[in-house]
C-alpha cells in the first residue's frame, strides 16, 4: 500500500480516534503508569514501536509495489479493496477496538492482518486476495490509530519529564518514528529485486518485445515478451516467506518488548462503534474550502497509484522485468522521504505557493514524458530519473496539502483530516480499480485533468485566504486608529 493514506492517520492531529480507558479508576492508573514511566522506557517504546513497524511495512510496503506485476488484475483490485475497507475503518472501528484490547495489543493483532494479507500472496487467487485485502483495510485503521495514541502520549510524559514543550517533543518523537519508517521502502524493495533477480541464463533466454511498453500499453495487447511471465513458485514462496518472516518478527517485538499504557481519558470519546466522525466528516462538506480542495486531495491518491501499480507494470515490468521494480521504487522511497523532510525548510523560505507551482510543472512535466516517451531496456537511467522527480512532487504533495487542511481548520481538525483521509483513499480506490480495464494513456491523461482542477480550486483557495487575512489586517488597522483617536481627544 502506498505509504501516503498510513501517514495521514498518523499526523499527530486531533485524532476523533484516540482511544480511552473507561474504568472509574483510570486517573489513578493512569498516574501510576506516568510516575513509574522514566525517560529510559519511554525512548526504549519509542524504538520498540519504530522497528516494528519498520519490520512490518518493509514487506508490506514492497509487497504492494508488486502487486500489478506479479498478481495481474487481481493484484490491484485487491489494493482497491484495502483502501475502501479503510475508509470505513477509520471512520468507525479504532475507538472500539482500542477500548476493548488496549492501546498495546491492538497492534500486534492489527499486524495480523497484514500477515494474512501476505498468506494470501502465496497462492493469488480473487477468493484468497480479495477477503483478505478487506480484512487488511479493516486492520489498518485501528493499527495506526493506536500508534498514534501511544507515541503522542509517552511524548507527552517525557516532556515532563524533560521541562520541554509537548509540541516540540511530539514533532521529535514522529520524525524519529518516520525516519524508521521510510527506509522502509529500502529494505523491501532491496529484497524484492535480489529475490527476484533473474540469472544470467534466464536473461540470455527472455524475450524483450518493448513495442508497446509505456503510455501505448493497454490491457487487450499482448506483447511477444516473457517480462510478464508469472514469477517461479519457488521465487514467490521465498519472497512472501521472507515477508511474513519481517512482519511476524515485528509484531513478536511489539508483544514482548512494548510496555502497557494507559491513556489519559477524553470527555464524551467514544467507546465502541460510533458513527459521529462520519456524521461530522459529511457535515463539514458545506465549507466551501473543503469543496475546492477536492480534486487535488483525489489526485494525491490517483498520482501514488499510478506509480506504485502503472509505472512498475507498463514502463518498468514491461520494458526490463519485474526484478528492477525495486531498485527504482528505492530511488523512488529515498527521493520522497528526503525531499518530504526538506519541504518543512524550504515552505519557511519561499512559501507554500511556489512549493506548490514547483510540484504542479515539475508532474505535469513528467506526464508529457511519459506519454511521448519510448522506454528502452537498454538505457535504465531514464527510469531512475522519473522515479527521482515523482518522488519530489509526491513529497510535496503528502506533506503540503496536510499542512494546508491543518492550517484551514485548526479548530476542526478531526472533520478535516477525516475528509482528507476519505477523498485520498477514494482516489487511491478508483485508480487501482482501473488499473487493469484501460489503457496508460488514458490514465496519464485523467491525472492531468485532475491536476489541472485540482490546482484551480486550490488557486481559488489561496485567493480566499489572502483576501480574509487582508479584511483581517484593516479591521485591525482601523482598531488601532480608533484607539489611537480616543487616546489624542482625551
């Protein structure tokens, strides 16, 4: 799964999601494990929660980059799947789910169905992938929900405990969880092309008919090439065993290692299945702002899945083979991470506007590439270089359109990222749903359409908002000279 839609649920915002204890003696057990927590044990969970996860999503996340090159149609429609099941997940389970196991255990048993998910990898079939993608997008919600919770509430002991602001030290405690996180991307994609690394012999023996490979590939067409050949079973068992292997030792770290907390409770939280966030989320529609920004939240979902599924398949898969799928996604994942932690630095120095305009010409360049651009297997650099600038624009969009959300609605901010989780994950979902039924062109040729809409309403965004911060500053100028004018006629 691409990465964005998981970072989203675990922004450290107001989060409707935050799990409660409700037990008439949860202040007491909650000052209990505060007072027993030293700043040891509480970095100690810190790294515990960050090498699971680390462990987890290096197999998954490599895993889904696959998806469109090893299990075909059912592959992508199976990420579909898990993209509506958490949809609905975000919106009704964690508070349910965390109340009844614990902030602790409802990870390892959410990690369970990521595991299932790559049981099912072994044998692709639509009634093994399909139930469990469901089971997975189910899983995911309450998995990052819980992580969360935990890191924003030890972060806000050991800011106690260390005199420093909880702001500074929740932002400190993320960015190291995320460092762990994104080399994620690495190791997984490391192992993917190194297990899927044809021999010498087998390179001698493929059949390379590129005609066809890129924008011109269309799911009728069928290319006299063995690029697309199922992978061998042994090659398979080794990859997913290898998969499950990280992900089973992750969720063992977190069992075993990770301390039981108890979490201060929240006033009128839910505790079981609630559909107030969803009520919320659909009522915040009538902000005209949340209308405008739409489309470019759709083509945030709709940009990571054609990288993750459409470029791996129809440039990369179809023009060298399925065992280079890594080491571009690894330019790819490595490009994003830095350039997503550079972003913070660069919006203080020229402003959100031209990062934006950066983004847009830099993808709608990308784009007319691809749609004029013949891949040749002999010349790999190319497809470093692409991966190289979607992973720049990417960033700026998973990190900036957050912060735009936040910055618009800092007093509604659960509503806010509720509807930013649910239109990205919808573009996430129509993306792989048609991943398999139509040609590259056309999907090269919707993301444009969508872009284009998306940066319209957001143009008329800005607009809005620069017109209300002027309106703001004359009404403040006119306070002044009012007061200024009683002053001189007393």
């Amino acid at each position: 799964m691409a990465k964005a839609d998981f970072n989203d649920l675990a922004n450290g915002e107001n989060h409707s999601n935050d799990p409660i204890v409700p037990k008439s003696g949860q202040q007491k057990a909650y000052d209990n494990v505060n007072k027993h927590m030293s700043k040891g044990r509480i970095l100690k969970n810190l790294v515990v929660v960050s090498i699971a996860f680390l462990l987890q999503f290096t197999a998954f996340q490599s895993l889904s980059n696959l998806q469109s090159s090893i299990n075909e149609e059912v592959g992508t429609v199976g990420l579909s799947v898990i993209y509506g099941a958490l949809v609905l997940s975000c919106l009704i389970l964690p508070p349910a789910v965390i109340h009844l196991l614990g902030c602790k255990w409802t990870l390892p048993l959410s990690m369970l169905s990521y595991i299932l998910y790559m049981f099912a990898n072994i044998y692709p079939q639509w009634w093994t992938i399909i139930p469990a993608a469901a089971i997975l997008g189910l899983g995911a919600a309450p998995l990052w929900s819980a992580k969360c919770a935990y890191l924003t509430e030890t972060a806000t002991w050991y800011a106690k405990l260390t005199k420093e602001t909880e702001q500074a030290i929740v932002t400190r405690f993320f960015g190291i969880f995320f460092f762990f996180f994104q080399t994620s991307q690495i190791w997984g994609n490391l192992i993917s092309s190194l297990v899927l690394q044809k021999s010498k012999v087998d390179q001698n023996e493929t059949i390379k008919d590129t005609s066809q490979c890129g924008a011109s590939l269309c799911p009728y067409i069928k290319l006299n090439t063995t690029n697309f050949e199922p992978i061998e079973d042994d090659q398979r068992y080794l990859l997913c065993g290898i998969f499950i292997g990280c992900a089973f030792l992750g969720m063992a770290i977190v069992s075993i290692f990770l301390d039981t907390i108890v979490l201060e409770r929240k006033r009128n939280a839910p505790t079981g299945l609630s559909l107030q966030l969803f009520q919320r989320t659909v009522r915040h529609w009538r902000h005209g702002t949340q209308l405008l920004l739409i489309p470019l939240t759709m083509y945030s979902g709709l940009e990571q899945a054609f990288i993750a599924a459409d470029f791996t398949k129809s440039y990369i898969t179809c023009t060298l083979g399925v065992q280079w799928v890594g080491y571009i996604m690894i330019c790819y994942g490595v490009c994003d991470a830095i350039f997503s932690f550079l972003t913070g630095f660069i919006v203080k120095v020229v402003g959100r506007v031209p990062i934006f305009m950066f983004a847009a010409i830099c993808q709608f360049a990308l784009k007319v590439v691809l749609l004029m651009w013949k891949p040749d297997p002999n010349e790999v650099w190319p497809f470093f270089l692409i991966a190289v600038g979607w992973g720049l624009c990417d960033a700026v969009w998973q990190t900036q359109i957050n912060a735009l959300y936040g910055c618009l609605y800092p007093r509604k901010q659960e509503e806010a990222f509720a509807n930013y989780r649910l239109w990205e994950s919808l573009g996430f979902i129509i993306a792989f749903a048609y991943s398999a039924e139509i040609c590259t062109y056309i999907k090269l040729y919707v993301l444009i359409g969508v872009l284009a809409l998306g940066l319209i309403g957001y143009g008329i965004v800005e607009i809005k908002l620069k017109v209300k911060q002027k309106q703001s500053a004359d009404i403040e100028t006119e306070e002044t000279t009012e007061d200024t004018k009683k002053i001189l006629s007393f």
